[in-house]
C-alpha cells in the first residue's frame, strides 16, 4: 500500500473522466487503523457523511462496528437498510424532518434511532410528535463548547433542559452530544490541549446534571481531527468520519494521524489553450469547490499552479505544460473528500490497478424513500 503509483490504472481506455475512483483495501486499513486507535470497536460511532455508501457501512459492520452517526434522514434510512443496530441522526430534526424521523422508526424497528436537540421549543415538538404516535423518541442534548454552529451552551439552562428531556413520558434522555470541529491545530499537542480544554466543559455539565439527579449514561464526542484525542477517553464514543477515505487537507493538517488516501479523481487535460496552461475536465460540478485553490492536489503535477475554475473546467498553469498532450490521464486526491463525494451517483473501485466494479453513492440526495 506504500507503492508510489497504488492510484494508477493499468487501463484507462474505458474510465470516464471526471470519475470519482475508490480502493476498498485501503478503506479496509482505516477501519483497522481507526479501531486500533479506539482501543477496539465499542466506542466507536463512525459517521457515514463522507462516504455514504453501504458497503462502506458493511466492511465497518464486519469489523464489529454497530454504532453509527449521520448528518441526513437519507444518510440515517442508508443505515437502517444496512441493518446498524444503532444510528444518531447528528442533526436537529425540525418541520417536516421530525415526522420522517418517526417514519425511521417505523420502517426500521431493529435499528434504535437517536437524535438531537438543543432547546426547549424542538424538544416540545419531539415530544408531541412521540405522544401523538405513541412512541418513545430517543434524544442527545446537542452542546455548544465553542464552535458556535449548533447546541445550546453548556450552562445552567442545558441542565433544566436535560432534566426536561429525563422527565418527558415520550423520550429517553440518552446523554450529550458535542461536536468541536473549531479545533483543527496541526500540532497534536495543541490540538490536545485545545480539545481538553473544551471537553472539560462538556465533564462539568455532566457533573451539574449528576448533582440534579439524573446521570447521563452516554457521551458522543468529535470528529475527525479531534478523534486521536477523544478515543483515548473512557466512556466517550469518538465519531471520525473523513478517516475512511481521508483527503488532501487533512493529509497536511494532521500528520499524526495515519490513514491512507482511499478515494482519487481520475481526470484527463481536455485542452491546452496556451504555452503554459492545462485544462482539465474538473469543474465545480465534479469536486468540492467551497474553498480557495488548490482544491485538488494533482498527482504528478504538484508543482503546478491552479488558477480558474468554473461549472466543467479547471485551468492549471505549469512550466511543464509542453510534456502533456490533450487527452493525457491524471489523478488527484481532493482537498475536501466528503462534498465531492456527494457530487456522485457511483464510485468506481479499484484493485491491483484494475476497475473491479461500482458503488452506489446511496444517501447523496436528501431523501431515499422516507
């Protein structure tokens, strides 16, 4: 797997490009990799945003792994047709949503489905939505210790809010959920201390809520960048995500963190529209394109200077240009994995060089079925 040309093709004549190639033993050793450094599989709750795919779910399944978090209903119904045996939907169903969330239950009654609030208005809902179906709805209570995108704050209310959920016929108060994806320092060390220093809020909370009464049996903690720290903790489910087939930017971000790049964009130069300019066939359309160049790094080509990007093109400047022809195959690893992958409907895979197959991107869409 160190082999320097492990992404290459032995044939390419047939490949369209743009295609979005992945390589199932490399997948294979994340999941290894992520279960070593866990400790094992029971404090594991990967999320599947990145990949969305089943059989992505299954190799994980096979491996021991049963917990699962997800950002999508269709993400979450992806899970019940796998059979998971326990899915946290990481996002607060609201309007329409929370209806579909019973309907998960509903449709799946062997997967335990739990989901997220954080304030007393959506908990209100829940609930009546839970009385009204005569169900019993299982809830995290979301918290905000620092990234300022969802959860409510770690303080007195986040306990009255907590004890409402304990108290609440329809819903079984299931612990804390806190995502500090704010905390991405290349350096492990601050990394550690940054990441330690926003949990500690997350212990206090839970102490302030044991002093109320009520225990929280469970904690879901993290994400990628955060996942070294987060799985040396006990009793603290980490929920990596982008580790299964892990991309460029956090490739430089997080040199302490070991996986393998498993998913690779097969391209080729579509046009040479001056001396020192490549255009290839990868436009908005076909990789993330929410952050500022290079938003691929191209295999081979690293020297290069990407300057234009629009719906089908991006144009690369190189002092090398004259070495390529119009219609020359290139491969690049993508900055940010989980958006391109989205842009999808299948992947290829990829064995000893050779296409062996595709994968449905399953849960791209918002919805499947429900």
């Amino acid at each position: 797997m160190s082999d320097t040309n492990w992404y290459a093709l032995k044939d390419t004549s047939n490949v369209n490009s743009p295609s979005l190639l992945v390589y199932p033993e490399r997948i294979e050793e994340n999941i290894r990799t992520m279960i070593s450094m866990a400790g094992g599989y029971s404090m594991l709750r990967p999320h599947i945003k990145t990949h969305k795919m089943a059989q992505i779910v299954q190799m994980q399944q096979r491996h021991g792994i049963q917990k699962f978090k997800c950002a999508t209903i269709a993400e979450a119904e992806l899970l019940g047709r796998c059979k998971a045996e326990d899915v946290l939907l990481a996002m607060q169903p609201v309007g329409s949503n929370i209806q579909r969330f019973f309907q998960l239950m509903a449709t799946f009654p062997s997967t335990q489905f739990a989901t997220l609030v954080d304030n007393q208005h959506t908990l209100g809902e829940i609930g009546e939505a839970a009385a009204a179906e005569s169900k019993i709805a299982f809830l995290y209570l979301d918290i905000n210790n620092g990234m300022n995108r969802t959860g409510c704050l770690p303080d007195a209310e986040a306990v009255r809010l907590y004890r409402a959920m304990e108290e609440h016929p329809h819903i079984v108060a299931k612990g804390l959920h806190v995502y500090d994806g704010h905390i991405r320092d290349s350096d492990i060390e601050e990394r550690s201390r940054r990441c330690n220093a926003a949990f500690d809020q997350i212990l206090k909370l839970k102490e302030a809520i044991k002093k109320d009464g009520v225990i929280v049996p469970n904690l879901v903690a993290g994400g990628s960048p955060s996942f070294p720290i987060h799985s040396k903790r006990p009793s603290v489910e980490a929920s990596p995500g982008t580790t299964l087939l892990w991309d460029a930017r956090y490739g430089d971000l997080f040199p302490d963190m070991h996986f393998l790049h498993a998913a690779v964009l097969f391209i080729r130069i579509i046009s040479k529209p001056t001396e020192d300019t490549l255009c290839f066939d990868l436009g908005h359309k076909s990789v993330a394109p929410e952050m500022d160049f290079p938003r691929v790094r191209i295999l081979g080509l690293e020297d290069s200077e990407q300057i234009g990007q629009s719906e089908e093109h991006l144009v690369v400047r190189s002092t090398r240009a004259n070495e390529f022809e119009v219609g020359d195959a290139f491969y690049a690893i993508p900055m940010h994995i989980c958006p391109t992958v989205a842009k999808y409907e299948e992947v290829l895979t990829v064995t000893d060089g050779a296409v062996t197959g595709s994968w449905k991107v399953a849960a791209r869409n918002q919805r499947i079925t429900i």
